[in-house]
C-alpha cells in the first residue's frame, strides 16, 4: 500500500528495504540478485519473503512503466547471528553495541 500510495502522489524516489530472506533456502554465497526465486524459500519465513520479493517487484515494474520515478530496493545483509562474531576487533555494528550496552547494564 505505501509504494502504490507513493507512486500515486507522486513521490518520485523511493529506497525499498527488503531482505536476505528473499534468496534460496540453500543459496551459496556470496548471494547475487539473480538468485532470487530460484529455488525453494525457507518454509519458516516463506510469507515474509514472499511479501519482500513482491515489493521489490513492484518496483521495478513502477520504473518500468515511468522512467521519471527511480524507486530502488537495498537488500542488507544479515546484521547479526547466532554466529556473528562479537570480539571487540572483528564484530558487526549491531553486534558490537548489544555487547556495549551488556557491559555498561552488568
């Protein structure tokens, strides 16, 4: 509803968030957007993913009917895990402040 309502008032440009979960269950790395809808999704979040692919489809066909709006999809990594790492030289930004804020609470 908010893209169709963006393109409906106008709004010319447009960044999508979507999601590694939008890849193959057993997809190899390194992830390339070609993979996508290649194979089976993850049964556990396949609903999520599907909504993720269809809005990032959806915008691809808006800039495909009008070349006036640019709507563009990010798909970020996977920030952190069960096994991210969480040493003070090698974490991730979101890894490396769950273990600030550990340590600054206990």
């Amino acid at each position: 509803n908010l893209i169709i309502a963006a393109r409906a008032t106008g709004v010319q440009k447009l960044i999508n968030i979507a999601s590694t979960c939008m890849y193959p269950r057993h997809a190899q790395n390194p992830l390339q957007e070609h993979m996508i809808l290649s194979g089976t999704l993850e049964p556990t979040n396949e609903g999520y993913a599907l909504a993720k692919i269809m809005t990032t489809r959806l915008c691809q066909y808006i800039c495909n009917e009008d070349s006036s709006f640019n709507y563009k999809t990010l798909i970020p990594c996977n920030l952190y895990g069960r096994h991210d790492k969480f040493s003070d030289k090698h974490s991730h930004l979101v890894a490396a402040i769950f273990k600030k804020i550990d340590l600054a609470i206990f």
